[in-house]
C-alpha cells in the first residue's frame, strides 16, 4: 500500500510555503543571516512544536519565517520542499504565500516574489513538478492592508492563479474581504479561503456567497450545518482537508475521529493536502498513510481523492491531461 501511495500522482492544493520550513533550514538560515532564535538547537525547535490550537501554531510560524531575509532564502525554502515532496509522488503544488507577514519585517515583496518564482522555475526544469501560487491574505490585518497588497501585486499578476485568506480564523469572518476578493476576481484570480477549520459553518457560508471562492480550504465544521452540506455537495465546491494539520492544530483528537470518513459518505468533493507539513508531522504522502491507518480506506478512495486534486488544480489543461 505504501508504495501504491507513493507512486500515485498527487497535487498539492493547499500548503502554506513557510510552513515548509524544517528546522534543519531554519537553524542554518539563522545562522546565514544572524538572526537569533530562542533555540538552541534542531530538537529544542522540534520540541517547541506542541500545539494547543491554530493561534498556538501561528505564533511559532511567524517566528520561524524571521530567517528568511533574501531571495536565495526563499528559493532554498521552496526547493527543499519541492525536493522532497518530489520524492514523495507530488506532480503539481499550489502554494500559498503570505507576503503581509515578510512585509511587516521589512522584506520585500520583490525578495520574497523573486526567490520563489526561481524556485518554481528550477521545480519545472529539474523536478517536472508544476506549481501555482496563491497571494494570501492575513484575516487578522486591517482590510485596507490587504487591498494595499493586492495593489501592490499588480506588476506580478501572471505569478499568481488566485487569492487566498488564511492566519488566526476564529473572530475574523471572511466577509470583510469581499471587496479586495471582487478586486482580485476583476484581475482575473481565482478565488480560495480558509474557513471553517476553527470557525463555525457561517464562515464557510459567507466565503462562499461573499467572497465567490471555488475551493474552501479545510471547511472540516461544514458537517455541523445540513444545509451547507447541500450546497457544498450541489455546487461541487471542494474541501482541501487536511488530516495531520488536524491533529496538531487540535480541531480533533485524534485521527480516527476526524469527520474525513463523513465527509466522504456526504459526496462532497474532496483532496488531502499537509497545509504546513515542517510543522504538523508529516508531508502528503504522510497524509495519505496515516488516512490509510486511521480509515482503511482502499486504492479506489485514495485515486478518486487524488483525481479530485488535480481536476481541481490551477494549471493548464495540458499540463492537466499529461497528469490525468
Ligand atoms: N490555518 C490558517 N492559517 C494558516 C495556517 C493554517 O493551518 N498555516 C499557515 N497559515
Ligand atoms: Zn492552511
């Protein structure tokens, strides 16, 4: 089964490109750039990665970008994760990007677009992976900051499929951003939102009907709201689960009891995806072993599921019936 796993061509459709940062590089870029980090070594950071919930996570997350200063930092990030994720069966990755958080320490979105558009480029070259980038937005910044980025992306336009909404969820609903959505959406992106992986159903709703978005990502408290199952089911939006992230972000205890199954036995339409793999135990093919483990699930699950992935994929359609 592991090697049926390995070898099936999976993509990527929701990873958040530094939460790819393992220790390993984050020691070693710490130390290429002199920043200090409050720990001592690669266990201690691994240790520190003990989640009470999301806000827990993106405290840590935050922290562990401080070391990405230049442009060959964010081309060895990138690269490190297409490399492995290459040997893992990935064909395609859709990443998300939160410039906001690299603006606020005073790098520049040209650093950050630059050193990932080179990494992108090797990925295609040397690793046959295609990728996609998502401009996200950090739901607990002012709107007005948001907009300011979406002008700011103007001159990159053709680096990006779509926007995205991601950080702390809980109190920060996603209808506040329909404006900058519909902006985006003239500029011709595509549209994806985190909701209802901490926050309640309405969320989920709102991205939908306020902000337009043709994937929701997580969207795991769906269950909780019959009628937006429904919806969900009928518009054939899909669901970017993702499993470990669960666990270590707390949104359930274990595996086993993670709705997936019912998900699933709803129709709706699913991919798995490991959002931020340095930090939650595991890349996708970790995802898919471990949803192997807990459910049982047979080949016929896992293709259909990986299928869903790349039908649902910002590429090319050449690119599409190459991996089809
Ligand atoms: N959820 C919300 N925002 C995020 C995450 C996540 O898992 N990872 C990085 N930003
Ligand atoms: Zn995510």
């Amino acid at each position: 089964m592991q090697d049926f796993l390995k070898q099936l061509p999976k993509a990527e459709l929701h990873l958040h490109i530094e939460g790819t940062l393992e220790p390993e590089l984050m020691m070693a870029l710490a130390e290429r750039n002199g920043v200090t980090l409050p720990y001592a070594s690669v266990e201690e950071v691994r240790r520190a990665y003990d989640f009470a919930d999301l806000s827990a996570f993106l405290e840590l997350y935050f922290l562990g970008m401080s070391v990405l200063r230049h442009e060959a930092d964010f081309e060895d990030l990138a690269m490190d994760y297409l490399r492995r994720a290459h040997a893992e069966g990935v064909v395609h990755v859709e990443m998300h990007v939160d410039p906001q958080a690299h603006l606020a320490r005073g790098v520049p979105l040209e650093t950050v677009l630059n050193g990932l558009e080179r990494a992108r480029e090797r990925a295609a070259r040397e690793l046959d992976i295609s990728t996609a980038l998502i401009l996200a937005f950090l739901r607990d910044k002012p709107v007005e900051e948001a907009m300011q980025l979406l002008e700011a992306v103007e001159p990159y336009r053709e680096r990006f499929a779509a926007v995205g909404l991601d950080s702390a969820e809980l109190g920060h609903p996603p209808g506040r951003f329909a404006e900058v959505f519909q902006c985006a959406r003239q500029m011709g992106l595509a549209c994806v939102a985190h909701a209802g992986e901490e926050g309640p159903p309405a969320y989920i709703r709102e991205a939908l009907e306020q902000l337009q978005v043709c994937r929701v990502d997580h969207g795991v408290r769906c269950l909780e709201d019959p009628g937006l199952v429904e919806t969900l089911r009928e518009r054939g939006i899909v669901l970017t689960v993702c499993p470990l992230s669960n666990v270590s972000l707390k949104v359930v205890e274990r595996l086993a009891e993670h709705p997936l199954p019912r998900l699933l036995e709803a129709g709706l339409r699913l991919t798995l995806s490991s959002d931020d793999p340095a930090y939650f135990g595991g890349g996708m093919l970790d995802n898919f072993a471990a949803c192997r483990e807990a459910f049982g699930w047979g080949e016929a699950t896992f293709r259909q599921l990986a299928a869903n992935a790349i039908d649902e994929a910002f590429m090319t359609e050449a690119r599409r019936s190459e991996l089809q």
